[in-house]
C-alpha cells in the first residue's frame, strides 16, 4: 500500500491489515515480536483518575485494531482520545494478554508501509493503560461467549472490571452489543466512540 495512506486509510482496509497481522501470529503461536518491543510492566500502572458523581472516570476497553487505529493509522476520528484519557476523563484499561498480542502485531511485516513506530505506542501504554486482569465473571457475563475465541480476553476484561466501553472493529465483537448494553456495557466502532466520548 502506498506510504500517503497513512492516516488516510478506509476503516475496511485497516481491518484487513490488522487481521492479517492478528492471523499469522494466531497462526504461530511460537512467533515473537521485534527485540525491545516489549518493556517491563506491572498489573497495575497508574494511570489518572478524576473522580466524578458516581466515583473513578468510566472505563474503556480498547481492541487491538482500535489501538492501531488510534497510535499507528492516526485515524482523525480517534484524535480526541489521547485528550481524554490525558486528563482522565477516562479510564482505558488492558491486560497481559492484549499487550502481548499488540507487541506481536506491531512487529509483523504488513504494518511497515504506515511506518508504525514502537518506542511511541509503548510509551502511550505506559502512561495511560491501566493494567488489570480479569476475574471469573458471574451471572449473565458467565455466559456470554465471543465467537472468536481469541476476542474473549476484551469481553471479559471489560465484563469483569466494569468498563463502559469496548472499542473494536471485530464483527465477533460488535454482535455481542445488544447481549452486552443490559450489562451495563457498550460495544462500539472506533468512530461510535469517539462521538459518545465526553465534552471536552
């Protein structure tokens, strides 16, 4: 793909791009990211917290092809989001397993024509991901099953610490969104999101 798509390209096409990469390392478990794409973490960074009428700033989830979209595509409709989690309006929250799974995309091949830059997308997680990990869910999150399984760990992370939000662009993902808004939790596209952010 040509190099001026960067920031520019179609949602449908960054999908194909984040799928293939998510493919091959789901394909070859064994596989590694680039030295020094990982960086030593704790469960829990911190991460800025305002306190608002009903306690600690909501919560997002963010799928992997939502934080390539947001740190390596710059899609304009995420730009807000560094905004918002900067001045802790809002909580984005992550796991061992998604930054795992993120330092094994970032590495792969298919994202080199939009010039990812490592250093800058780990040193956006360190400063705003908080780290959790999920506990078993109970009730009527125990029971919602994502389709592809290797999208559960966002479900479940999001059902199980309370977040408001999970950002992604997964068909699997988005379907469990009518299951999931009883739950007290919403499933949205990047775009969806940034237009239910709040005011600055």
């Amino acid at each position: 793909m040509a190099r001026g798509f960067r920031g520019e390209l179609p949602g449908k096409e960054r999908s194909r791009i984040c799928r293939k990469a998510l493919d091959y390392i789901r394909a070859n478990p064994m596989s590694q990211p680039s030295r020094g794409a990982t960086q030593p973490m704790t469960l829990e960074t911190p991460c800025p917290e305002r306190a608002t009428p009903g306690g600690a700033a909501p919560a997002v989830v963010l799928d992997t092809n939502a934080v390539l979209d947001w740190l390596v595509f710059r899609d304009p409709s995420c730009a807000a989001w560094t905004d918002r989690f900067a001045d802790g309006r809002v909580r984005w929250i992550a796991s061992t397993a998604m930054r795992v799974e993120l330092a094994h995309v970032l590495a792969r091949p298919a994202l080199a024509p939009w010039r990812p830059e490592p250093q800058a997308v780990w040193a956006a997680w360190e400063r705003w991901a908080r780290m959790l990990e999920p506990v078993a869910p109970a009730g009527p999150a125990a029971r919602l099953r994502c389709t592809d399984p290797d999208d559960q760990k966002f479900v479940d992370l999001a059902l199980a610490r309370g977040a408001r939000w999970l950002v992604s662009r997964d068909r699997a993902v988005l379907k469990l969104g009518r299951r999931t808004r009883s739950l007290g939790l919403q499933v949205l596209t990047p775009g969806s999101w940034a237009a239910a952010l709040p005011a600055g």
